[in-house]
C-alpha cells in the first residue's frame, strides 16, 4: 500500500512541506509552555547575537545554539506526543523514552548557556580600541 502524501514532487511537496511546518510552529506555540518559554528567549537573544557577535562566525554560533534550543524542544515535544498517542499509562520505556528527550533539552539549553557566556565574557574582558 502506498502513502498517498508521498506522491508530491516539486513545488507543490515544498508548499505542503511549509505548510505542515507552520502548522507544527503554531501548534507547539499553542500547547507548549516550555516552547513559548524559549520562543520568548530566543525573541530578544536572536538580535542580540548580532550586537555580541564579533564577526559571523561568532554571530552564527551565538543564533545557531538559540535555534537548536527550539529544534531540540520540538523534538522532544513530538517524542512526548506519541508516547502519549500509545498510551497514558505508566511504563518504564515511556518514562525512559520522554527522560531522554528531556535530557536532551538539559543539554542544548546548557550548551546555549556556554556559548553566550563565553561570548559575554570575551566581551566584557576585551580592552578598548
């Protein structure tokens, strides 16, 4: 049997591409705190990449380790939906599967949290030009 969605070539399977990816946006937005949370965050850390930012390289690690925050909590959240789509009952394998995902928010938030330390750091003990 095939999957009636996988049909789509060109600009029509890039359009339904989009469209499913606003889709998940808005819904995560909705019906996730922790995504709102970080949306948030990454609101006022998104600009303010680009004034720490010593060249592009700097700006692109400072923005790339906020986007990886979201990209990591979306994950999650899709982790945590379909354990939840199997079964609202408590088991070990759903537990191990929704901590992992957890775990792996922990870390992308704290690899974050490196990155624009050090950034600040570099910047504040810089001398005047």
């Amino acid at each position: 049997m095939s999957n009636p969605h996988k049909g789509r070539t060109g600009l029509d399977r890039i359009a339904h591409a989009a469209g499913y990816s606003w889709s998940g946006l808005r819904t995560a937005f909705r019906a996730e705190s922790a995504f709102r949370q970080e949306a948030g965050l990454a609101a006022v850390m998104l600009p303010a990449a680009f004034w720490l930012g010593r060249d592009w390289m700097q700006v692109a690690l400072l923005a790339g380790s906020v986007i990886l925050v979201l990209i990591v909590e979306l994950l999650n959240s899709g982790i945590e939906a379909v354990v939840d789509r199997v079964s609202f009952e408590l088991h070990d394998l759903s537990k191990r599967a929704k901590d992992y995902g957890s775990a792996a928010v922990m870390l992308s938030l704290l690899l974050a949290a490196g990155i624009w330390l050090a950034a600040i750091t570099q910047r504040l003990t810089e001398l005047p030009r």
